[in-house]
C-alpha cells in the first residue's frame, strides 16, 4: 500500500472512474469515461426506494469522438443509475462538445457550456480524466507516426516537472530538446 497505514475505519464511499482511449478504422478516436457512486450502506431514496450496497446512485458514460487535432467530432452521453428521474433531461446539452479541441482553455469551455444548471455535475467532473485519457491515446501514436517518431517536440515536454526541458529526463531521454545547462569541467579519471 503506497500510503501509511489507515486509522480503523468503515467504507461508506465508493467512486469509481475508468477511461479508455481507442484508435477506430475510420482514422478517428473512441474516449470513453464511466464514473459510478456507491454507497456502502442501504439508504432510502425518494424516487427509486432503497439502494442497497453494490447499487451505484451513480453509473453515467461518456464517449468522445475525436479526430487526430483532438477535436470532438461527436458526443455520446448516457445515465444508467441517478438519485432523480431527471437527470437525464440534461444529457442533449452535451452535444454542444462538438468542435471544441482538446487543448489549452478545455476545462473553461466546457464549464461555459455545460456549467451549473446546463449540464450534469458528475458528467462534466468526468470529462477531466476523458480529456487526460484522449492526450494519452493519440499522443504516443501521433507522435510515432511523424517521421518515424523523430519528427517535432515530444508532447509530453515540459508537462510536469519531470519532463521539464532543463531536467535529467529530457537529457536523458530526448536530448535534441534539452535546454539546461550544458555540463562544464571534465570527470575526474577512475581511480582518482
């Protein structure tokens, strides 16, 4: 367990989300993010009476098309399991995706289009990680097809502290894109 051990406890929460990235034969892109809530303890809900443990008050997808610029070409919503019938009134608001990129200013426009009362709380937190799964998905490829893998930047430069152009990863690793400080002096022999 990475973490220190726990003080004695009882589960009452159980979130769950998975994404999966998928290359499609029509030349797009498949993200697909499932989120699920359960409770660890039976609890009465107005509309749907009593939820008993390993009932989700949560199970919701999403599927985003995307093509190789990660721009949504399509969108698929759907809630299986929610506290209120209503909830899946919401779910047309989601087309409004289309055409946005996955990119720099992602979380604002979403938030633009699909924040407070026009969209779903639990759908909208999850089109964080699908954003971060669609990166994942076609960075690797892209970046595999152009040139053999030798064409441009890697993508993940300078996304996180460890691949910081100026840090040993990036000398290591990619070292035509390395911007830190060339060494100085000479090593000392062995032996010495």
């Amino acid at each position: 367990m990475p973490l220190p051990p726990a003080a004695e406890r009882t589960p009452l929460h159980t979130r769950r989300v998975t994404c999966q990235g998928y290359e499609r034969t029509d030349g797009l892109w498949d993200i697909e993010g499932h989120i699920t809530d359960e409770k660890h303890y039976a609890f009465d809900n107005e509309w749907r009476g009593i939820i008993q443990p390993g009932q989700f008050l949560h199970e919701m997808w999403v599927r985003l098309t995307v093509d190789d610029t990660l721009t949504v070409r399509a969108v698929e919503v759907s809630t299986d399991n929610s506290p209120f019938p209503h909830c899946p009134a919401i779910l047309p608001n989601f087309q409004r995706l289309v055409g946005l990129s996955i990119a720099s200013g992602w979380t604002n426009a979403v938030k633009q289009r699909l924040g407070r009362t026009e969209g779903c709380t639990h759908l909208v937190e999850l089109l964080g990680p699908v954003a971060t799964t669609a990166f994942q998905t076609l960075a690797p490829v892209l970046s595999a097809r152009r040139n053999g893998g030798k064409g441009g930047p890697p993508p993940v430069l300078n996304t996180c502290h460890v691949m910081a152009s100026d840090g040993p990863v990036v000398k290591r690793w990619f070292p035509e894109h390395y911007t830190g400080a060339p060494e100085t002096g000479s090593a000392e022999p062995e032996g010495v």
